[in-house]
C-alpha cells in the first residue's frame, strides 16, 4: 500500500476512497492478451496498478507492467477510461474504493515476462480461451470489451 492511502485510510478509516488505476492490455503478434493470476483472489486479470501522486498515465502504467511482468512497454494507445458499478470494492479489511481505471493498449514491448509476488502465473490467450468467470470482476468490462473486439478508445 503507498503512502497516500495509507494516510488517507488514517484519516477517513474505511470509507469508500476514490483511486485511479491504470492498467495495459498487452497483445503478442499472434493477437492474444496477456493475462495474470493474481496471488492475493485467484482472478485472472490484466496488470496494472494505482497512479501515484504526480504521475502521468503513462508513466504509472509502465511502471506497473514493469514491476508485475518485467516487460518493458514501448508505445501505448488509450483503449479506455472506465468507471461506474464495476469500480466499486469492498476489501476483506472493510476498506472501500471506488476505482476509476485508465486503461492503455500495446503491441510493442521488450524483456522476457516474470512472476513477482503479486501474481501466480502469466500467459497470453486467444479471446475464445478465456473463461469470463475466471476473471477480476473489477476489470471484467475492458476485458469483455477487447474480448468482443473493440480496439478504439472507449469512455464508459
């Protein structure tokens, strides 16, 4: 947990805390997404995490990718910006978020993909290969959408 949350949490205890996340759809040339298995629920997800005071899109989602992957992203498109229902959560401590997501899309990167401690295991999958219910419910409406092929930037 960064420094700001934690001070926030000090602050407002378990209220609903507004945070941005920014995460990367990555396809290899073959089309396929790349997909974690997150070590903490077990869902199958996208990588990406929370911007940090100061930081650019950009940047954070760089730095997410690199941390959770060791892929190093070379170009990004916005695929979209996502809020609504889905970025409600409820943690097993009691704290509550409401998470508005900055999600990007790239086909160029570098380095050779690597587990760290917030994830199981990584893979790429064709669309038809992943099952929805396996997925992080929180992240479910971009993956459903690239899923259904949508490849333009989205607002929802």
């Amino acid at each position: 947990m960064n420094d700001y949350i934690q001070t926030m949490r000090q602050m407002i205890g378990h209220e609903t805390l507004l945070t941005v996340g920014c995460g990367a759809i990555i396809e290899d040339s073959n089309g396929r997404i790349l997909l974690q298995k997150r070590s903490d629920h077990g869902v199958w997800g996208i990588p990406g995490g929370l911007l940090e005071i100061g930081e650019t899109f950009d940047a954070a989602v760089k730095r997410e990718v690199k941390e959770e992957t060791g892929l190093e992203l070379k170009e990004l498109d916005l695929f979209g910006i996502y809020s609504g229902e889905s970025g409600f959560a409820t943690y097993e401590n009691g704290d509550k978020v409401f998470s508005v997501q900055i999600v990007f899309r790239s086909t160029c990167y570098e380095g050779k993909l690597a587990t760290n401690h917030e994830s199981k295991e990584q893979a790429f999958f064709h669309a038809d290969d992943i099952q929805e219910n396996l997925l992080n419910p929180h992240q479910a409406p971009f993956l459903l959408d690239w899923m259904k092929g949508v490849r333009t930037p989205v607002i929802r």
